[in-house]
C-alpha cells in the first residue's frame, strides 16, 4: 500500500495498481486481496490502493505509474447497493470500512475510479473487475434511477471488465498486456476478445472469426421494450451456464462484445489459492476495525457457486451453477493456519460457502447442453450429485483440529437438498448448528416461490419439523433463522398477509425483514422493469416506495417504515422466542 512497503520488498516500480472500494483485508474473501496475491504467485508486483480519494489523484499515483494496467473494483458490494437501502435512503454504516462508516467509497465507484486513474495515468489500461462492474456487463436495470443504465465498460470507459471469478482471465490479460509493446486500448482489443472472461467494447469486425455468436437486444430495443430486457438476461445466464459462446449487445453506436466465461479454478486451483500466505488481517496502517473483517476472519469458505439460480441472487451470475470445491487436505490445512492467528479464541465461526451443503456437488451430465435455469428447482435434477455425509466428516475433521473447541455452519442451508439426506441432515443439526441455523425459504406463497426460482413451501415446513426433532433429541436449545423477503415481483399485499398469518400461527416475531431490492443484470430486476414474469405474462409488482413500505410494513407492524439511516440490506432474524442477526448475502 505505500512506497516503503515497496522497497521493503526490492520493487521499484509496480506493474499492477488494483483499485478497491473496500479497506484492504489480506484475507480470501476480499477480491482485490485474492487477486493481488494470486497475481503476486504470478510473478507481478501489485500495490493496493484501497479506498483512494476520488476527488484527486494523490491516493492512486503514492506509488508511481504501474508498469501495465490498473484493475478498479468497487469492493465486495455493488456500491449503490452499499450506500441505500431498500427505500432509497442513505446508509450511515459500511462494514468494509475502517471504523464502519459509510463515506469512503463514492457512488458508482467503477466509474468514478476509473476516472481518477485515467486522469492520473493517461493512457494507462484500465480493467473493471468484481460484483458491480460484473452485474452491469451489459445494459441493465438500475433501481436508483428506476432507469436502464448501458454497459458499464461504455459509462466507464475502461479498457474491459474481467466478469465472474477472474483468476485465469485476469493472469491471461496481465500475460498480453505484458507481451504488447503497444498498449493502447486499438492495439489489445483483437487480444483481448479472445481471452475468456472478458467485455470489451468494439465494432463488429472484431468478433473473433471463429466465435459461437449470440446476439442480446441492443440497448435501444431494452428502452424500447422491457420485454426485451428479461430476453438478454436469460441469454446471459445461459451463456454463463453453458460456457461456450460469445454474446455481442449494441448499444450506442458501439458493440459490447462479452467473450465466453473464463475457466473456473477447479480443485487443485482452488487449493493453491487457498494456500497462498494470506495474513487475513486488516492492513496494519488501520487503527480502526473493519466489521466484515472480524465477521470472516475464522470462517472457511468450502467452495464456490451455487446450484440454486434464484432469480433475485447475483451469485449464479458472478460464480456460476456449477460448484468447484476445494480439496479436504486444503480446508483442514486452512483451519491450522487460522489455528495461529493472532487473537485465535478456538472457535470457527463458519465452515460453508454460498449454501452450506453443496460442497462436492457436481453434474453428471454434460453441462453445456443444459437448458434448465436451476438445477433444483422445479425439482431436483436427477443428474445433480452431492455427497451431503461427505460434508458432515468434513466437519468432524475440522473438529478434531488441535485446539479447534467449536465448528459451527453460519452459512444458510439449501433445505430442499438437505431433506434427500436425512441421516446427514439429523448429524448436522444435532452437531454443527450452534444454536441458529440460516435457511431461505424467503416466502410462504408458492406463486412468489416460484418466482424466485424457490422450493415450494412444504419443504421448509418439514425441515422446521425435523429440526425442532433432532434439536431435542440432541438436548440442544436452538433456532431456525429464516430469510423472508417483501415486495418481491408476484408478491401482493394478500400474499404478505399470508405470510404473516403463517408466522403469527407459529408464534414467530419477525425482527427484520428484506425488502426485495432489485440487483443490476438479474432475473427479478428484469421482472420488477418489466412488471411480467418470465414468460411474458403480467404481475403485480409494488414498484413504488410508498407500495413496497405498505408490504414491508405488513411484517414488521411496529416498524411501519424503516428508521431513518437503520440498514436493510442485511438479511431478516427471526426466531422463535430469541432473537438472531442474519449474515450478510
Ligand atoms: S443437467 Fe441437471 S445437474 Fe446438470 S447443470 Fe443441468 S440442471 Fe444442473
């Protein structure tokens, strides 16, 4: 992070400046950490420069001109979704902030980086990275300005964007940029619509001659048509699922071309990141804790992607269906390093990954034939494998870890999946729960289940049976955590209603409560603009404040509205008799 730091290490120069909206965490779960490291393991010299001034250039030239390129994400959140909430209002706290406090990072931080590095390093290649310069790859719906935005590689005008989980695109676009003498945005554009991974904006003469081309509506078609919107989304997610083909999107005279996605990392990739000499600390110059940095400092993430789809979950997009699991040798080698960590108490706080309970889960078919938007819902794919017992020894082992005392999974549970084993199911409630256990099942009524791409609700209502079973059984006091959400696209104010009969009849007081806020280049974004399902097929959506608070306000009565600057982003706690915090999605 600053010239010292550098000389210490023998560099003169830097080649890679990475750009972050968050504090610097070295630590796994913060983008810009893992990709610093893994392009360190590379062989780069790469300088953080986290949470920069965006109103001059000091913050980002402290450590000189980077040699070639500077990457700019705007932190683990999109940083509208970090600076609002749900009704619009400005949030007062950031948990990847030093000290907690919202005001370090700007609004549309992709954008407003990126422009403080061209300023300071003209010419200098510019890539977009992480969930907001992800999410908006191509034209999308931005709740607001209750507008279509157009890619943000257009808005921004960076070099390109990296989407999804950039380990190999990013080391293959550090590798050409190197090997270029020119370096102007005209000489790398035919490399790098041929690396994996990437949105480049061009022309029509430089699609790749042998690229499987899928066009998307142009941006004007999506102005013109929200229909049109819900047809690029789903043409995204099945590029993204199927892996192969190339999608192109006019807009503005220009053409966003978004090359096919990048390979994931599989296990022994996994494995090698994992063990690169993470401190999974905060920068030592922060005097101030970062929350979301204590939160994950002992948790162990399992695995990538999620099998799911929901509609409204960025996840699919960004990670993929398809689950990539670490190795059992790496996890428990993670757990020992946390193990000597300074402030080590002997607990870890969370061994999990999107959902719990998908870690070893594969497809047995051929994936990029699959035309499905889920691979559990409607109902389970007969191709979709999981080994659910082979996660509960995982567990165990962890547990046996010298000086480990408690393992607990925080991460939320995919229930449908978890009620096809039953045996594994009573073995981790009984052991592994830790007095609260998080699942989803977001709503009670199956049309708006269905919506979200959900289980209907019977699934739920027979996990709480058996939890309530194997709890007692284990003489154990401990509590479901269910995440519910109001003013989805589908909801009506009857179906809320239902909802919080169902709840009233369980004797469940909802604490907190999500309200639906629509994620740039999803499926329920492209429903909420577009007021119809998925097929075309009108819905009532509450669109406006005053709608959205009316249903909000149907659970949580002493509410009425949320308080001015309390945060809403965080999932609901709910439980029975006791109160609990859901983590951070
Ligand atoms: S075939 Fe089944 S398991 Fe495989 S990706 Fe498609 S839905 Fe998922």
């Amino acid at each position: 992070m600053t010239r010292k730091e550098m000389d210490k290490l023998g560099w003169d120069e830097l080649d890679i400046l990475l750009v972050t909206g968050d504090g610097y965490v070295d630590h796994p779960s913060y983008g810009a950490a893992l990709l610093g490291r893994w392009l360190v393991h590379h062989g780069y010299r790469v300088g953080m420069a986290a949470q920069p001034k965006w109103d001059g250039p000091d913050d980002v030239t402290r450590m000189g001109r980077p040699r070639l390129f500077a990457g700019v994400t705007a932190g683990s959140l999109d940083s509208m979704l970090a600076h609002y909430t749900a009704f619009r209002k400005k949030r007062s706290d950031d948990a990847y902030t030093p000290g907690g406090m919202a005001g370090n990072r700007p609004n549309r931080a992709c954008i407003a980086y990126t422009n403080v590095v061209q300023r300071a390093f003209p010419g200098l290649p510019v890539i977009l990275g992480g969930i907001e310069a992800s999410l908006r790859r191509i034209s999308h719906y931005d709740f607001w300005v209750d507008n279509v935005r157009k890619s943000i590689v257009l808005d921004s005008k960076a070099t390109a964007i990296t989407y999804g989980m950039a380990e190999n695109s990013i080391v293959a676009l550090a590798d050409a940029i190197r090997d270029s003498e020119d370096r102007s945005i005209r000489a790398l554009r035919p490399i790098l619509v041929n690396i994996p991974g990437l949105v480049v904006a061009g022309a029509r003469k430089d699609i790749p001659e042998d690229a499987a081309v899928v066009e998307l509506p142009s941006h004007e078609d999506i102005l013109a048509d929200p229909q049109a919107l819900i047809k690029a989304t789903l043409l995204l997610e099945r590029q993204v699922h199927q892996n192969k083909e190339t999608a192109i999107q006019e807009s503005g005279g220009r053409l966003v071309i978004i090359t096919p996605p990048g390979e994931p990392l599989q296990t022994d990739g996994l494995d090698q990141l994992a063990g690169l000499p993470f401190s999974r600390l905060p920068h030592p110059s922060y005097t101030e804790r970062i929350p979301s940095a204590a939160m994950i400092q002992t948790s162990v993430t399992t695995h990538r992607g999620c099998a799911g789809g929901c509609s409204f979950c960025a996840l699919a997009l960004h990670q993929g269906r398809q689950i990539r699991s670490r190795s059992k040798d790496s996890i428990l080698e993670e757990v020992e390093r946390i193990t000597e960590v300074k402030g080590w108490t002997g607990s870890i706080s969370d061994v999990g990954g999107p959902s719990a309970n998908m870690w070893g889960a594969h497809c047995a078919s051929d994936q990029s034939k699959c035309k499905r938007s889920s691979c559990l819902t409607p109902a389970i794919c007969k191709h979709y494998k999981v080994a659910q017992g082979d996660f509960v020894n995982l567990l165990r082992s962890v547990s046996d870890v010298e000086s480990v005392k408690h393992v607990r999974v925080a991460s939320g549970w995919r229930i449908d999946l978890a009620l096809t084993d039953m045996r594994a199911l009573s073995c981790m409630i009984q052991e592994f729960v830790g007095g609260q256990a998080k699942v989803a099942p977001e709503h009670q009524v199956d049309h708006v289940l269905k919506l979200m791409r959900k289980p209907g609700f019977s699934a739920f209502e027979k996990f709480l049976d058996l939890f309530d079973k194997e709890s007692k059984k284990a003489g154990k006091k401990q509590y479901v955590i269910p995440y519910l959400m109001s003013a989805f696209p589908g909801c009506t104010d009857d179906d809320m209603r239902a909802l919080s009969d169902w709840l009233r009849a369980q004797g469940w007081k909802p604490e907190q409560v999500q309200c639906f806020i629509p994620l740039p280049g999803t499926a329920a974004a492209a429903m909420f603009h577009a007021e119809t399902d998925l097929e075309g097929n009108p819905i009532f959506v509450a669109k406006s404040d005053a709608q959205r608070l009316r249903q909000h306000g149907i659970l949580m009565p002493t509410m009425g509205r949320p308080p001015k600057g309390k945060q809403h982003r965080g999932k609901p706690s709910f439980s029975k008799g006791q109160q609990g915090r859901g983590k951070r999605r």
